[in-house]
C-alpha cells in the first residue's frame, strides 16, 4: 500500500545540513499497522510529513496504492490535498473556531469531489459514531477536553475513508491512563475498518501495542523492520535492543565451542552473530524479565549462583539487583512469585532462547 | 549519627541567613517611589485635561468651575464636522494599513518568497523618514496646485485640471495608512507566527486547497488579532497629527489633533484652553472606551494559540510564478512609503519655485537653498536640540520604566498591576493631549518656575509618553528572569537596588538596548508633541521644518526635510540595525 524508494530530507537551516531522512526504503503492505519507532529527532515525523506530502523530499520516491506521489528523479510531487491520506496531528491541530460537526464536515465540503449535504451529515454521523462521540455536533470545539479534540482528529481523518491512516505521535498529549485506552481503540478501529495505518511514536510499549509491523529509525535510517515480537526477540544489534526496552549487557568472546565466555561464566546461546567466529568478541544482552531466579538450583544450562543486593517494589513487578560472579544484574520478577531478601544466596538462570548476541 | 552532619540545634546557632529580612530596604522604596512618581505624573496630566475642561478664561486666572466648554463644543456644528472627518480619515487609514501589512505578514511568514530578509528591511525603511516629511512629499507630488504630478498633467500633457488631489480625506488617509502598513505587518506577522501550523496543514492533508484554507481557516484564526490591530491602528488615526496638519491644512480639512491646535494656536484672539480641554475629555473617553473592544479581540486571538506540537517548521506555500507578484507588491510599497515622496521633496527642494518636471524645469535647478539653510543658525539650534532629546528621552525612559516593571513583575506590592495600566495609558490617550496638559501646566506655575518654553517640558512630555513602549517590552524580559535568580541574591543579602543592577539589567541588556535606540528613533521623528510645546528657544528640527512650512517657505522646508534624512540617516539606520539584533537576541 505504501512503497517507498531511497527516499531523503536533506535541511539546511543554518549550520550544517541535516538528513532527516536518510535513503529510507519500506514497504507497508494493505490493512497493515504500521509503527514507526524512535527517539525525537530520529526524522520519523519527517518521513510521516513526506507521505503527507508536507515536506518536499529531495530524493527518492513515494507509491500509496498504484499512484507515485512523490519522485524527485522525475520531477512529480503532488500536492497533500490530492493524496487522499486522512493524518492525525500531534497537536490535535482542531479547528478552534469551529464546531466538532464543522470540523469534520469540513474537508467533505471543500475538497475535490465534494459530497451533497445529506451525505455529509451521514458520514459525519458515522465518524462521531466510530470515535464514540455521538451527539457532540454542535459542541465548539475549544469546549472539548484533550481526550475529545484527539477523538475529533481521528473522526475527520476517518471521515474522508482514507486508504492510508497517518498518525504522529497522536497519544503524546493524553495522560497516561487515557493513553492506554485510545490506544487500544485505536487498535480495534484499524482492523475493524481495514485501513492501513502509518504510526509514529517514541514510546516502545505503544508500539509493541498496536503494531503488526514496527521499524526502529535513529539519525534518518531504518535499523531494522518486522513483526513487533520479532524485533523486540531479535534485535539487529545493541542499539535496537536498547531502544526496545531495558537489557543487561555481558560482554564476552566466543570460545571454540561456540559458547560465550562472560563475566558471569560461560554462556550457552542460540543463533551467534554472523561474525561470531571462536575467539570474536561477542555482547550479550538478556531482559531483566528474562532472568529466573530460584533458591534451589534446577540443574539447568546457564545456571549460577547468585547474591541477592538489593530489592525495589513497584507495584505489580519486584525488582531485584543481583550479583553473579561479581557482574551485576538486574532482574525483574511478577510478585506472584516468591519474595527474595536482600543477602540471600540464590540461583539465576538465563535460558538459551532468551539471550541476544551482537557482535562487537 | 555520624560526624559533620548537622543537627537541628547546629542551625539555631549558624549565622542567620537572611539578615535582610525585617529590615526595611531602603532601595526597594526608592525603586517603587521612581515607579510611582512616574504613574502620578501621567494621571495628574491627564487630570488637567479634564479640570481645564471645566474653567474658562486664561490659566493661572480664577475661574468658576463650569459645564459651558462642553456646551459651546457640543452645540457648534462645526466640530461634528471635524469629528465625522476624523472618523472618515481613520477609517480610509486602517483600509489602507490593514490589508497591506496583512499581505506582507503573509508573504513573509507562509510562503517561500525569496529574499525575505532584504524584504523585512524595505519594510521597516519607513523609519528612516519622519511622517510628517512623507507628508510634504505628497504634496509635493499630488496637489492640486503644486504637485509635481499634477503640474505635468496640467502644463505639459494639457488635461484641463488636475486630476489628482492629495489634500482630501482619502488623500490623508491613504498617506497614513501607507506609513501604518508596517505597524500592521508587524502585528499580523505575530499573531501568524503564534498559529499553530498543523492547523492550516491539517486542511491541506485532508483535501483542502490552498484559497479556501487560506479563507476558511487561516484567515478566521487570525482574525482576532487583525480585529485588534485595526482598532489599535484606528487610535492612532484619530489621534494623528502630521498628515492632517501637512496636508489637510493646505485645504482647510480639520481632523481632531489639528482643530485642537489652532484651538490652543489660533490664528487671532486668545488660546482657547477651556475648549481644547473640553474636546481632549471627550477624546479621552473615546480612546478609553475603544480599548475594551481592543483587549476584547486580544484575548480572543490569544485563546486560539492551543496547545502547539513539537517546534517544527512548516512547509512554505511556494509562489511558483506568484512570487514576481509578491515583490511587485512589496516594490510598489517602497515606491509609495519612501521613493516617491524623498524624489518629490528633492525636486521642490532645488527648484526656486514649483514647476512641472520639463526641461526647462531641469535647467533651473539649482543648490542655492542648501548653502542658504545651512548658515541658518535656527537650523543648527534645531538640530542640537532634536540630538539632546534622542539622548535624554530614551535615558530617562529606561530609568523610569525599569522602575515600573520591576515593581509590576518583582514586587508583591499591592496596586502594581495599576501601575502597568497607568504606564499603558498614553499608547491609546492621544499625545497631543499631554503636551497640552504640560503647556498648560507650565503657564500655571510660569510665575514660579520658568519652565514655559523650555526643552525640558519637551523631555518630560516624550518620556511620559512613551514610557509604556519601556514597560512593555520590559515587563515580559523581566519575567523571563527566573525569580530565583534573584532570590539567589537576596538570600545572600543584596538590597533590591543592587539585585537590579547586578542581576537583572545584565540578564535583560538587549531589551533594554532595544527601548533605548526605539525611542531615541520616536524622539527624532516627534512633531506632534514637539509642535504644542514650541517656542523660540526650544525648536528642533521637525519644529524647524514645521514653521517653514507654515509660513510658506515650502522650499526651504523641503530643503531641511531633505538635509534632515541625508544627515541622521546613517545615525538612524545604524540604530535600527542594532536594536534588531538586540530584539533578535532577546527573543532567542
């Protein structure tokens, strides 16, 4: 559904000039929950305006559907009204001076191809219905809280039945536990109606939310592209895997064996980086919830003792700090599982499928 | 407990650490007494205004109090006259201003016009030339008996009469508009600026072109902050004096500054203060009463700043073709604002008397009343004058509304926010009425002290002004100083006055740079003021001009008015140059 090309953003506002977007290429199949993830400044609001057609790419080229939007090598751009995308802004970006029904009317009414009326009336009708705002019409909308306008920007980007749905960052502004509840509207109204959605976020648990597909960006490039558990499993390299969520990192060599020496001890792991040669330095990342801990040994591989250091509640998780074979490692726990003391001797065990290995 | 921790009683016996505290700060009454004595000053004037409304006869005279001023005002036709010519003159102002600075506004903030540095400084080249010569320069060109243009029309191409006349309402308020416009560009370019951009990219996105966005969306958001600039222009209108004395003089058309001066200057008999009180009263609460609409429409457009995204910039809309248009616009502008009315002053100056341009017209020009004017000694005096004031005013400006606005963002006195209102009062009250207040001040104590005629009654009248200029940018460069910085020094025991100078104007320099060049640059323009307070021994240069003028020197005025730029251009541009990057530098 959406195809891009080597696209790149070159700015140039005093200073050196800056790639936003670095020779991206992707490919976003139909229906398809599309996350990008990363850091403010990694150029993935730049990409999403590209597909909008709000920022003028100086290389590369842009399909949604079987249409070229975009190709700088051959002069086409066209303009974002005709690209027929519906984009949910940051800011909301609704209308101040106009009704909620206005807001979404709005574009119906002025756009090429506009509807009658009465047809109008019923789309509107229907998009206050999808976002749960039904009988808010008249309300004006600086009248509405935070949680109204965002649901307001998703009924009128719906409104125009886009094929492409363009999020930026739509959830920042709303307080945490709103969040987590549009969020999963959000999910349930993409597949309900079968839009392909282009997501951008900073937040990684969001993104392991919604999304079918997430890519990682960091400085205009793409690090890796896949199926949200996929990438969260295995990571590209150390940096996704620290983008993803919080790791402990061993470093080590691989011995003949094919087994990683590390700080711990000897590690036995599943796939070796490809320049996991015996004798290559090699790091090892493994979650903090993917470390077991027990007070008896269970005799299983990568098992070893262990002292407990110290120990932090945090409501519905514990967390510990460990100390294997003087490494420190952090651990965390369900608290359905037995409570450990500070001082206490126990056993810590990394299994296998769990552990990333990178190159160094 | 381990050792060098301390205990509770370890602090009982420390030094105290804020020895200030209970102890009355000297610095901070003198501070807040400078502020005050400002305050009292602009509402004892204006006070004036309404007490001589209500005398009759001469000042320093008794008199009965009494309502026949505004009998005699109200009941003689001919000042309604003056006032629906007010009106007519204000509003053909703002149809000028408005649009053009908002189309500016837009060019430069929204499209992807070329050179849009170069053209901000076009823009803002109008200062370099005092309003009043603008004014004489469209004489010059357009009226109906000595333009220049109109001349050639007449002698040379042979139309019977002359087609244009410059000395109309129109013809005023065009002038005035034309000189507003960059007031007007400045203001809507803000207000643009304040907009959040996903609000008009939200339209495109969505199938909206660009004219209707730019209708349907853009246009109504900012159309509370063009509301306000209209009316904030429309103040300024109806209190104007240079175009309506330059140019409606010449054809006996009288807007309220002008009647108000031959009021207190007239022609024969004796100064009517009882009148000119009566009519500045009235005048009063009119400005006062606009500004409710004002700060109606200002808060209005400043609810629509909601909450912004993250600060990127938005995609200039490109002009493609549109651009040549752009600058056409903007040339034209530059054309009207300084080109022609500098080339027409420039002809009338080195001509003996005004001629078409011809060729015979070109054989008499001659320099012969520049090596005249120059051994003018008045014109020297003028000049030495107008350089004292562009020191002084904006000195004393800092002084006293450094004091208003830290009293208004520091203190926690009570009744400071009607200090900032008081400090604010002269931007809509007309000038002219100050100046008059201090004329009339100075008669009344003339027998005690000699001020009457002085230059000081000149600073003290532009520093009273245009202290508001100071304590609005002040104020918001004050609050931008964190309060602990200076609560830093105060627990370290500093007196306010020593905070001021040691923490607060380091942190606030370039606003203060900024006030000090922009109303030195006020100083050098001001005629109104200048022109009810003028005497022998206090003339400066726009005075100088003024009386040549008046007394039909038109060439010799347009010689002064044409020395006038060439000379303090450079001093000027160079100002303007500094307190731009000062205003860059503050915002940043």
């Amino acid at each position: 559904m959406i195809e891009i090309r080597g696209l790149s953003k070159i700015f140039r506002t005093g200073g050196d000039p800056v790639h936003a977007v670095d020779n991206v290429s992707l490919s976003i199949g139909e229906r398809e929950f599309f996350v990008l993830l990363g850091l403010s400044g990694s150029g993935k609001t730049t990409l999403l305006r590209s597909i909008a057609g709000l920022e003028k790419p100086e290389s590369g080229e842009i399909r949604l559907g079987d249409r070229v939007v975009n190709s700088a090598e051959r002069g086409i751009f066209i303009p974002p009204s005709d690209r027929g995308v519906g984009m949910v802004f940051q800011s909301y970006a609704v209308w101040p001076h106009m009704t909620v029904f206005d807001n979404i009317a709005f574009p119906l009414l002025n756009r090429r191809g506009r509807l009658p009326r009465a047809q109008v009336r019923e789309r509107v009708r229907h998009a206050l219905e999808l976002v749960q705002l039904s009988g808010l019409e008249d309300r004006p909308a600086p009248m509405l809280s935070g949680g109204q306008q965002q649901r307001v920007a998703l009924a009128r980007a719906l409104a125009v039945e886009p094929q492409v749905l363009l999020m930026d960052e739509p959830l920042s502004n709303l307080d945490a536990r709103l969040r987590e509840e549009v969020r999963d509207e959000i999910k349930a109204l993409s597949q309900k109606l079968g839009v392909t959605v282009f997501y951008v976020t900073h937040d990684q648990v969001e993104a392991m939310a919604l999304a079918d597909t997430v890519a990682v960006m960091s400085h205009g490039k793409i690090l890796q592209t896949g199926p949200a558990q996929a990438v969260y499993d295995r990571p590209v390299d150390r940096s996704v895997g620290e983008f993803l969520g919080s790791m402990n990192e061993l470093e080590g060599r691989v011995d003949a064996d094919g087994r990683v020496v590390t700080g711990v001890g000897s590690l036995a792991c599943g796939l070796l980086p490809q320049e996991g040669d015996p004798g290559g330095e090699a790091l090892v990342g493994v979650r903090p919830n993917d470390v077991y801990v027990s007070v008896a040994a269970t005799g299983r591989e990568n098992e070893f003792p262990a002292r407990v250091e110290s120990r932090v509640f945090l409501g519905d998780i514990v967390a510990y700090q460990l100390s294997v074979n003087g490494t420190a490692i952090s651990c965390k726990t369900t608290v359905s599982e037995p409570a450990f003391d500070p001082g206490a001797n126990v056993h810590v065990r990394f299994p296998r499928d769990k552990l990333k290995v990178f190159a160094r | 407990m381990t050792a060098g921790n301390t205990t509770l009683q370890d602090l009982d016996t420390a030094p105290r650490l804020l020895p200030r505290l209970g102890r009355v700060d000297w610095s901070q009454t003198l501070i807040v007494g400078v502020a005050v004595a400002a305050a009292a000053t602009i509402v004892i004037l204006l006070g004036l205004i309404v007490w001589m409304s209500l005398r009759t006869g001469v000042p320093a005279q008794p008199s009965p109090y009494t309502l026949e001023n505004y009998h005699t005002l109200l009941s003689d036709p001919y000042n309604y006259e003056v006032l629906g010519t007010t009106l007519a003159f204000a509003l053909v102002t703002i149809a000028v201003a408005v649009p053009s600075g908002a189309v500016f506004a837009w060019l430069l903030e929204r499209t992807d016009l070329p050179g849009k540095t170069a053209a901000a400084t076009l823009l803002s080249m109008g200062i370099l030339i005092p309003t009043f010569l603008k004014a004489m320069g469209w004489v010059f060109l357009l009226h109906p008996r000595i333009g220049a243009l109109n001349l050639f029309l007449v002698r040379v191409v042979g139309l019977e009469s002359s087609p244009f006349n410059i000395a109309t309402v129109v013809g005023m308020g065009f002038v005035q508009g034309i000189t507003l416009a960059p007031v007007a560009y400045v203001m809507v370019a803000a207000a643009l600026r304040r907009m959040n951009p996903a609000l008009v990219e939200a339209a495109a996105v969505h199938g909206v072109g660009i004219v209707r966005s730019l209708l349907r969306v853009e246009l109504p958001l900012v159309w509370p902050a063009i509301l306000s600039v209209m009316i904030w222009l429309f103040t300024i209108a109806i209190a104007a004096f240079d175009v309506p004395a330059v140019i409606g003089m010449t054809n006996n058309i009288f807007t309220f500054s002008t009647a108000l001066y031959f009021m207190v200057n007239p022609a024969e008999g004796l100064p009517q203060y009882g009148l000119s009180g009566a009519f500045g009263t009235i005048m009063i609460g009119l400005s006062l009463f606009l500004m409710i609409p004002y700060f109606a429409a200002l808060r209005h457009s400043h609810r629509y700043q909601i909450i912004s995204g993250k600060g990127y910039q938005t995609r200039p809309i490109e002009l493609g073709r549109w651009r040549l248009l752009g600058w056409g616009a903007l040339l034209l502008y530059v054309l009207l604002a300084v080109v022609l009315p500098l080339v027409s002053m420039l002809w009338a100056s080195l001509l003996p008397y005004m001629q078409a341009p011809s060729w015979r017209a070109l054989a008499s020009l001659s320099l012969e009343r520049y090596t005249s004017v120059f051994v003018d000694d008045a014109l020297i005096t003028s000049g030495l004058n107008t350089l004292f004031l562009m020191f002084a005013v904006p000195t004393a400006i800092l002084f006293f509304s450094a004091a208003i606005s830290w009293v208004v963002t520091r203190s926690r006195l009570r009744g400071r926010m009607v200090l900032d209102a008081i400090a604010f009062l002269p931007h809509p009250v007309p000038n002219l009425l100050f100046a008059l207040a201090i004329a009339y001040l100075a008669l009344v104590v003339s027998h005690v002290v000699p001020l009457y005629g002085s230059i000081h009654l000149l600073v003290l009248a532009y520093t009273l002004v245009w202290i508001g200029f100071g304590t609005r940018t002040l104020n918001s460069n004050m609050l931008q100083v964190h309060r602990e910085l200076e609560e830093a020094a105060q627990v370290g025991g500093a007196s306010a006055l020593r905070i001021v100078r040691k923490i607060i104007v380091p942190l606030i320099r370039p606003g203060l740079v900024y006030v000090w060049i922009w109303t030195s640059l006020l100083a050098y323009r001001e005629l109104t003021m200048a022109v009810l307070l003028s005497s022998p021994e206090n003339q400066v240069i726009s005075t100088f001009i003024w009386g040549e003028w008046t007394g039909g020197g038109l060439g010799d005025a347009a010689t002064a008015g044409i020395l006038m730029v060439v000379i303090m251009s450079p001093l000027v541009a160079g100002f303007w140059t500094v307190a731009r990057r000062q205003l860059d530098v503050a915002e940043s």
